[in-house]
C-alpha cells in the first residue's frame, strides 16, 4: 500500500483515521499504510510539527485545544521557572534609551521586572501590573494606554485603548499569547483583547512573543494573527524543536531560555 499513497497523501489518510478513532498508533499506520516504524513516526512528527496532532506515547491524539485561560493572579505559578527565564532573556534584546511596548501577561510582566535597571527607556504598556512595576523609577517613562479595564487580566483594552495605540510607536513590541500553531498562527481565548493585542502588534517595528512550552502546538478560540505577523519567539528548552525548526523555516528568530 505505500506504493500508492505519497507521504502528503499518507498524511492526509493518518489524519482522517485521527478524526474517526480520536487516537491513532504507530503500530496501525505501520500495518494500514505497510511502512516501517521510522516513517510512520516522521508522519507523526510533520503533521505534529504543523500544528495538526498532538504526539503522545506510541502514537498521536487529535490537537489539543488551549485550556481557558486563568485569571493573570492564578497563572503567576504556572510555569514560573520557565516565564522567569524568558523574561531574562527577552530583556536582554532591551536598548538602553529605546522606546518599547509591553502588552499583557504574566510571561510579558517577567520582562518588565528585568528592565528595570535599564537608562532612558521609554515604556508604552496597557498592563497595571506593568505599570505598577515600572512606576517610579527614574529611567524609566512610563506611557500607560487607558481604556476599560479587564479585570481577570488587570489590562486596558477595547476602543479607547486601540485609539491611543494608534498615535504611538515603539522600537520593540513584547507581547504574550494564549496558544501557537503552525497553521493556525497566535491565537487567544477572548476576542474583545485579541482586538486590542492586533493593535499592539501594529505600534511596534519589531514584535517579540514571549511564551512557554504549553503554549505551543495548540489553538484558542479567536486569531490573533499569522506567525509571519512575528519577527522573533522566546520560549524555554520545553518547547518541541522541530517546531522551533520549523518557525525558523519561515524566516523567525528563536530565543530559548
């Protein structure tokens, strides 16, 4: 039978029998489709790697969906080794004397905890955290986007907060996001403050995703915009690396912490 399916169309029939079992192994591709473990294995890994199957122990489950997304106070203590470190090591990408915005987030709030002794920035943030963070210190002017406040997030976003996106610009854009997928790009839980994070994207010339291993190969509810939207990714070592391989395939930067 492998001498008639290629592997794309191989790939098409793993993902139909995915659909119909909700579970498939690579002992029953090796016997539907008469191919070595290898190749089904590299099946499962390119379509995993598109963002089409999660991979799990001796074969693949149907991608999994984001989890609804806890309160911002809730989510501090998840993954907060790995949030800790790529707050470090996007900080690092920090200028002194450079303008830069902050969106929301607990991984985008690490960031702003490991700028604070930078000189002369200027910090355009809609996150009371972040605000709450870099308040006071005298390096650092902090331009704070109004607007309504979501409480379970502590952010400004919906009109108001878009308008005053408009009038400003910033040399580099940090910004988080609930899932990431090949296919299906950034995408977040609510559509009110996935209007306003399209906003965010648009002040900045260069935009910065910061973001943990559980983030990756998954998908939420409203799009936020296509990875080529992206100029570089930190995450951690958690993170699947043919993923990684695959993001820089499409020209984007990776930064692992």
């Amino acid at each position: 039978m492998n001498t008639i399916f290629s592997g794309l169309e191989r790939q098409n029939q793993i993902m139909q029998l995915l659909a119909c079992n909700q579970r498939i192994r690579v002992t029953e591709i090796c016997e539907t489709f008469e191919v070595s473990e290898a190749t089904a294995r590299r099946d499962l890994e390119a379509l995993a790697v598109q963002g089409k199957l999660q991979r799990v122990h001796g074969g693949a489950i149907p991608v999994g969906r984001a989890a609804p997304e806890l309160p911002l106070l809730e989510r501090c203590l998840e993954q907060a080794s790995e949030k800790e470190r790529i707050g470090k090591a996007a900080a690092a990408m920090v200028n002194n004397n450079e303008t830069i915005l902050l969106g929301s987030g607990t991984t985008v709030l690490e960031v702003a905890k490991n700028i604070r002794e930078h000189k002369g920035l200027t910090v355009i943030t809609n996150s009371l955290p972040v605000i709450n963070t870099l308040s006071g210190l005298p390096e650092i002017s902090v331009i704070v986007l109004g607007g309504m406040l979501r409480g379970s997030e502590l952010s400004f976003i919906g009109h108001i907060t878009e308008q005053a996106l408009a009038e400003v610009r910033a040399e580099k854009v940090f910004i988080g996001t609930r899932a990431i997928s090949l296919d299906q790009g950034l995408t977040n839980d609510y559509l009110q403050e996935t209007m306003t994070d399209r906003a965010i994207l648009k002040a900045g010339r260069e935009v910065i995703v910061v973001a943990d291993h559980s983030k990756f190969g998954r998908v939420a509810a409203a799009l936020l915009a296509p990875l080529e939207s992206v100029h570089t990714i930190v995450t951690d070592e958690g993170t699947q690396q043919e993923f990684l391989d695959a993001v820089q395939e499409r020209g984007l930067r990776v930064v692992t912490a």
